[in-house]
C-alpha cells in the first residue's frame, strides 16, 4: 500500500484528537450547555468528505472511545455517532452542494438528533439527569459549522494532495 494512501487517516486521527480535546475542556457551568459537539461535528464531517472511508463502523469505535472518555453507558456514543455517520452517509452528495447556510441547517438537525438521543440516555438510564438546555449544544453547533467545515476541508486538502 503506498503511504500517500494513508495520509488521509492522519488528517482524521488528528482532527479527532482536537475533537477529543475540545469535548474535554472545562467551561463554566453557565455556558457548559451551550457546548458544541464537537466529536459529532468531526465524525458528520468525514463520513461527509470522505463516505468511501470514514463509515458507520468508523463511528462506532469513535463512539465507545468516547463513552469510555464520559463514563457513560458503553454503546451510549457509539450509536449515537453510527447514526450520525449513517446519515451523513445517506446524504452527503446532498449536503455537499447546499450553500453554507443550508449546510449548518441540515447539520443542526442532524446534531440535534444525536443530542437529543444522548439526552433520553442519559435521563432515563444515566447516573444524572439533564435538563433540556442540554439541547441548546445544537444551536452552537450549528453555527460553528461553517468554520470547523473549512478547517477540516483544508486539513483534508493538505493530507490528500
């Protein structure tokens, strides 16, 4: 296999690490529901870019290392990020040519669907309960897309090229 082959897989292992880095930062309890998600914007994103690489199965093992990172019920991320990269399987060669506003909308619903999944999980098996402004990580993920959609384009670029 040539190493060209693989440069896309640092330019993934590399994002996801930032992703896993961010998701992990403290912020204060005021502003900590309006977190973005951010491993669910970079798992949407490549299975976006790259369908023929980054797939359901792809997600899966992204989702237990995040329910292992969360403490959380194992499997609990994992099916929520498959279905993440389901979607965006399904759809990426629609996604792809909205303009970026349009993007952010189907983004924002697809993330609102992850958070909300995560939402019953945690509340109906979870150690804590959350309230609904747990929901309130879409708007900003949303609106960060446009941004976090560049960066990665162009990482994805760099490594590919």
């Amino acid at each position: 296999m040539n190493p060209l082959d693989l440069r896309w897989l640092g330019a993934v292992v590399l994002s996801l690490i930032a992703a896993f880095t961010l998701a992990t930062v403290p912020l204060p309890e005021a502003v900590n529901h309006w977190r973005p998600a951010w491993i669910a914007l970079t798992v949407l994103y490549w299975a976006i870019a790259l369908p023929e690489r980054m797939g359901v199965l792809s997600a899966w093992f992204i989702g237990i290392l995040a329910d292992v990172m969360h403490g959380a019920l194992l499997g609990q991320h994992a099916l929520g990020f498959a279905l993440i990269a389901y979607l965006g399987l399904i759809y990426h060669q629609r996604i792809r040519v909205y303009p970026m506003v349009q993007q952010a909308l189907v983004v924002g619903s697809i993330i609102f669907l992850h958070q909300l999944w995560m939402l019953m999980i945690y509340n109906t098996l979870g150690s804590r309960h959350y309230p609904n402004t747990y929901l309130l990580g879409t708007l900003t993920s949303a609106l960060l897309w446009p941004w976090l959609f560049v960066v990665l384009r162009d990482l994805r670029r760099r490594a590919t090229a």
